[in-house]
C-alpha cells in the first residue's frame, strides 16, 4: 500500500485507510476522503507544499505531512 | 407569535447570498456567546409573519471539534428553531449532502434549498429532485440565490413548515446492518433512560455509540450501562477494522455515495473546470507568489496610499471644521474653558482621529470582501502556508500584516478571515509590531535630531519589526499556543464572479463595527487622557507639565530608566502614545515649549536632545515599535479577541517585550558605543 504523498501529479488513488487518530482524522473523513472513494492529486503548491487533490468532484488542499497518513492503491 | 428559522450549509455553498436575498437589506451582526464566530439574523421578508431568520456559521459537519460546528449543533438542538434550510451548492451536491445526511439526523423539520442550480444546468447535468427528496425525506426547493431565482417558492415552503401547517415526519436513514444493530441497542438503553425531550433517540443513540465528547460529558452512563455500550461498540469496531466515529462517518458517505448517480444525472468525469485553468496561472509554480505579492501591493496602494491618503486628509479636514465651528458655537454660548476644551480638543479631537480611518477603512474591506467572495483567499493560504506555519501562523497570516504596514487596526480586523482560532489570535497579537503610519513620523523625529548621517536606521525598524513577529510566533507557539495546531484542510472553492450586494453589505457590517467602537471605548478613553493632561489633582486647568499625567510620568519614569530614557517628558510621550502613536511627537512639541510641530522643526530636533542620547533614542524608537499599540487598535483587538482576558494577554505581552527588547539595546548599545 502507498500513501497519498507519494502519488505523483495528475495521478489518482483509491483510499483505503486514514492512519490517524482524533480531530484530524474526523477532519479529513469530514471533507469526503473516506475508504474506497477515488482521488486525483491535481497540484503542488508553488513552494513544495500542501498540494491540491480532487475528491467527490471538488477541490481540497491538504499539508504533505497529513497527506502521508492516508494510504491508498494507485491506480 | 414569532418564528424562527435556522439557514445551515457548507462554507462557500452561496449561504450569506441567499440570507441577503432572503431578508433583502437589515441584519443584526453579532457574536455567538462565548465564541468569536460571528452570528446574523434577520426577518424574513414578504411574509406577514414575524419570522427570524438565524444565519448559522458556514460547516462541512456536526463534529464536536470546532467552535463554528459546536454553535450550529447546540443552537438547532437546544434553541430548537421551527425549520432548517439547508442551503445546498447543487454544482457540489456530493459532498454537500454529508451535512444534509448529518442534519436530517438530528430530526429536526428541515427543508433543502438547492442552490447554484444555474451553474447545474449550465453544465448540463440533471438533479432528480423527487429522487433526492425521497433519499432524505425532506422538501426540496432548487433556487439560485444570485439569481433570485426560486425564493419565492423557498419563502412559501418556509412559511408552510416554520409555521407548522405543513408537518414533516423526519425520516432515519438507514446506515448499513450490523452499524443498525449497535444503534437499536444502544436505543433500547435509553428507553429506560430519563432524556431531555430536545433530543431526538437515534441521534443521541449514534453520538453516545460514537463516544461524541460533549454528549459524553452531559450523559454519564450508570455501571450497569457503560458496558453494554462497549460491547456494542467493541463489535462495530471489530467488524470494521475502525473507530466507530469513522465508521458512522463512512456510513454516511456510503449511502451518498450508493445513490449519487440516482440524484444525478449526466455528471461529467473528471472535466477541467474554469477554476483549474484559472488555477493554472494563479497557482503557477513560478508565477504564483508574484502574482500574489503584485495583488497585495495593488490592495495596499489602493486603500493606504492613493485613496486612502486623499480620504484621509478629506476627514482631518472635516473634523477641524466641525471642531472649529463646535468650538466658535461653544464660545458663543459662553461655556467655561474646560469644558471647551473637552468637547474640542479632547473628544472631537479624538474621535476624529479614529474616525479619519474609516474611509480607508471601507475601501480595504470592499477589497478584501471581493478577494474572499472570488475565491482568491482559500489560494493565498495555499501558496503562503509553507513559510507561515514555520512560525506557527497560517498563510492567512500575511494579509494582515501588510495592511497593518498602513494601519493596524484594519490589520487586526483583517485577520478575521482566518479560520483557526490559534492561528487568528497570534496573529492579532503579532500585527501591530509590523510599524504602521502613524509610528513613521516618531521614527522620523528621532532619526533627524540624532541619526541625520544613519539611512539604515529608520528601515531598521521594519527589519526588528519582522524579527519580532518570527520570534513571537516561534515563542507563543511553544507556548502560550501550545497544543495541537488547527488542521490545515481547506477547499479551494470554484473561482466566481464576486456578488457585489454581498461584498457591500460585508464591508458596511465591518465598517460599522468600527465606528460604534470609535464611538464608544475611544471616546471615552481620548476623553480620558485630555483630563489628565490638562488638569492637576486640585482639578484646576494648568498646562500638562504640571497636570496629573505629569506627575503620573514622574512616577512611571524609573520604569524607564533602565532603558535610557527614565525621564518624566518621555514617560507621559509614552502614554499620550497609547492615544495615538503620532501623538508622541505632538507631546514632545508640547512639552518642550516649541508648540505643536512637525517632526521636522529644527527647534524641536535640537531640544529634544536634552532627554536622548542616540542610544537611548533607538531603544525608545524600538519601544514606540513594539508596545502596546493606539486605543484604536487596542479597541479592534478587543473586538477580534471578543473578550478582556485576551486583549490584556496580549497587550503584556507586546509591551513586556517592547521593555526587554528596549532594554537590550539600551544595556548593549550603552557597552559598545560609549
């Protein structure tokens, strides 16, 4: 399993599981990325970090460090 | 007998639109009690009835995590309002449905309103409107709030249910079998329970399944009962390999999912919006952060310099006429001095300071407003975040302080935009260390009576400022703020076009903020500081080197000794600072028999040596810099903190560190240039 940091631009994922815990992790699920649904890294922010994905048809920005604990399979 | 409505949606779902919309133009602007999330109602329009409309904060869930989410959850369970609009953005129904699952949960009368059906149709998708209705088990009206379209209908529906003529059964969504069997269980608990009646049984079952915190903490389950919640959970949990908040949570979007192409159809995959191709420029690796400095220098020239500075001299004008013509009214009425003098100098002077800032103001706040209501914001946090959170701000964090190089009382009232409470408190606290206009001309007296040959020195203050704010947010992260930093998880909503009633309405709530504060505090304090200059303790008028602020500064000046300038004269520039920082100059003037001057005047360059020495001068300079700012400002971070503890916090810490950093350079300077 790879995690969402690691998927390179314009590629996309399903995601399996959010290896975090507490308010983040409610946070993350809050905002669509939930088991088995299907995101697309769509950018990286102009200095390195966060980057930009696509999920349940709209876009969401997220820090790498975060982005690391949500694992996924490419596709 | 009045009704009230609640209108809950996501942030960005074109909410704020359709309450203008539905209440056309007067809201009341408040604070929700105990948190600094703002709260607006109004009354509903076109109806007979007395029907208030309670706009809650803009949130993506019902979690017990944010100040925001927490008011919307308390407000629809305790307040219980007579319906719910849930305002929906049709062009990003999925994710927008979370709430509405979330909503219809708590089984409360709720309608939908699915708004941006313009932007749907455009698209060519279709939304089956019977289908959705069936889902959720709700009324649904599709509206374009920008539009106007559709309100009519909204309003009437409103009136049908608020006014409970038309009832609606709320309906359980069902989550999967083994998550319903835990939920019954638990149910079947609280069946021998004593339960407020303002719950609904299956939502409180879910949340005490779920461990929500703050349904923990006002229900204690008995010995007897905790276990067969924890049995119920443990199974749920192994069944799913997850925490059973996560596994409601996934419920949810499950069922969304499951019938998302029922509600929708002709859903384009994956297309490449206007957005994307606008964020291709905007959010270019290369042209990003130009771009982003170009717009902000553009804001900061339009509303500080040009505008700003004509504005500006526009209302120091006026004021001098007002208090010309009060003061000419006044001595034909006779009234003794003082009280000519209080009313003149003391009060219209005063006010009119602040008040000279509000064109400026406005046109900051139309600015900002439009930068916020396009879209832009949300990318502002994305390309600056990587430096900011270095220091424990938020990418947000810059607008502020560039605004604060003008002024810092809009700086502080800017950083309202910022969403983290952590993140928007240092940055209120940080803000006025950035040297605003009206420090300039002390910084430009000091360095003309002992600096003429030094160009560093004046931008050297700009240099301590910027240091000041990165070791602040490296210290209070660490310490004052320290704990868990908010999450950085932000939509970039689609870019549109700003709504320009909106923006107004926006811009004239924030503006009138600050004009009831300059009315008040400010009144009463520029009232106060007049006194003291003006009178001694037997109350008889003198000049102010024999008044009682005076004698407070001789009695406040070894405070200052350590840092160089321990004398009376500097001590009370120091506090008629607090008044107005270009006060200071207007003291110096006084006090030294010159008159009110420039920070030009020669007489005034040369007397003011007598109390300075260059050493001495930079430290009082770096601590004109860093202390506690004008009453103004200290009125704008009242208002952003929402309460006295934090602006008192704040205001010890920017002068506890304006002394220290004062005293260093006093002590050091004192040791090398002897």
């Amino acid at each position: 399993m790879s995690n969402l940091k690691k998927v390179p631009c314009g590629q996309s994922a399903i995601v399996r599981k959010i290896d975090v815990q507490g308010s983040l992790k409610r946070r993350i699920m809050d905002m669509g990325i939930t088991k088995g649904v299907e995101v697309t890294v769509k950018k990286v922010a102009p200095l390195g970090d966060p980057i930009e994905i696509s999920v349940r048809g709209y876009s969401l920005s997220l820090r790498k460090v975060d982005a690391e604990s949500i694992l996924v399979d490419q596709i | 007998m009045g009704y009230s409505v609640a209108l809950v949606g996501n942030p960005n779902c074109g909410k704020t639109t359709a309450f203008n919309a539905l209440t056309g133009s007067k809201a009341y602007v408040g604070n929700w009690p105990g948190v600094t999330v703002e709260k607006k109602e109004g009354k509903l329009r076109g109806v007979k009835e007395d029907i208030t409309l309670v706009d809650l904060p803009g949130i993506y869930s019902l979690s017990p995590y944010t100040p925001e989410e927490v008011v919307a959850r308390n407000y629809i369970i305790k307040e219980q309002p007579d319906l719910i609009i849930n305002i929906i953005d049709a062009s990003n129904i999925e994710r927008n449905l979370y709430l509405t699952h979330q909503l219809v949960e708590l089984g409360r009368p709720t309608i939908i309103a699915l708004n941006m059906m313009d932007i749907v149709e455009k698209r060519g998708e279709k939304i089956n409107i019977k289908r959705l209705e069936e889902l959720f088990g709700v009324k649904v009206v599709p509206i374009s709030a920008t539009k106007n379209q559709g309100l009519d209908e909204l309003i009437n529906l409103a009136l049908e249910v608020g006014t409970k003529k038309v009832k609606i059964a709320s309906k359980a969504i069902p989550f999967d079998m083994i998550i319903e069997q835990s939920i019954n269980e638990v149910m079947i608990l609280l069946d021998g329970k004593q339960i407020d009646e303002v719950y609904n049984k299956r939502w409180l079952a879910i949340k005490v399944l779920e461990q929500d915190k703050k349904v923990v903490e006002e229900f204690h389950l008995s010995k007897e009962e905790s276990p067969i919640v924890e049995e119920a959970a443990r199974l749920l949990e192994n069944a799913y390999d997850d925490d059973v908040e996560s596994i409601i949570i996934n419920g949810r979007y499950e069922y969304i999912t499951k019938h998302i192409s029922s509600i929708v159809t002709n859903r384009p995959d994956h297309k490449i919006t206007l957005s994307d191709k606008i964020d291709k420029v905007i959010t270019n690796r290369i042209l990003a952060i130009p771009i982003f400095f170009g717009i902000m220098w553009f804001v900061y020239f339009l509303s500080i310099q040009t505008v700003g500075d004509m504005t500006i001299g526009f209302m120091e004008g006026l004021f001098g006429t007002i208090g010309d013509q009060v003061g000419l009214w006044l001595e034909g009425m006779s009234v003794s001095p003082w009280i000519h003098g209080l009313v003149v100098d003391g009060i219209i002077g005063g006010v009119g300071a602040v008040l000279g800032f509000v064109p400026q103001l406005m046109i900051l706040f139309l600015l900002i407003g439009i930068l916020e209501d396009c879209g832009y914001m949300s990318r502002v946090a994305f390309i600056m975040d990587k430096i900011f959170r270095k220091f424990g701000l938020s990418g947000k964090s810059f607008i502020p302080m560039v605004i604060g190089t003008g002024c810092s009382v809009p700086g502080i009232m800017a950083s309202r935009t910022i969403e983290s409470e952590r993140d928007r408190k240092m940055t209120i606290m940080l803000t006025p260390f950035i040297p605003c206009g009206a420090k300039l001309p002390v910084f430009a007296l000091m360095v003309g009576a002992f600096f003429p040959e030094h160009v560093w020195v004046g931008p050297s203050m700009y240099v301590l400022g910027i240091l000041m704010v990165i070791l602040s947010g490296l210290i209070l992260k660490n310490t004052l703020f320290k704990g868990e930093a908010a999450p950085y998880i932000l939509e970039l909503p689609e870019y549109h076009i700003p709504n320009f009633k909106g923006v107004m309405m926006q811009m004239w709530d924030r503006s009138k903020a600050f004009i009831i504060k300059a009315g008040t505090v400010i009144f009463v304090a520029s009232g106060l500081i007049w006194f003291l200059q003006s009178f001694n303790f037997s109350l008889q008028m003198v000049d102010t080197n024999e008044s009682m602020l005076a004698s407070i500064g001789h009695v406040i000046a070894p405070i200052f000794a350590p840092l160089g300038f321990g004398t009376w004269q500097a001590s009370v520039a120091t506090v008629t600072g607090f008044l107005a920082k270009e006060a200071v100059v207007a003291t110096f003037g006084i006090l030294l028999g010159v008159g009110e001057v420039a920070e030009t005047d020669p007489t005034l360059l040369t007397s003011i040596g007598q109390f300075f020495t260059p050493v001495s001068a930079y430290a009082f300079m770096a601590f004109t810099l860093l202390a506690a700012p004008c009453f103004a400002a200290i009125g704008a971070m009242k208002r952003e903190f929402g309460n006295w503890k934090w602006t008192l916090i704040a205001i010890g810490y920017q002068t506890g560190l304006a002394w220290i950093v004062a005293f260093l350079i006093y002590q050091v300077g004192s040791l090398l240039f002897k």
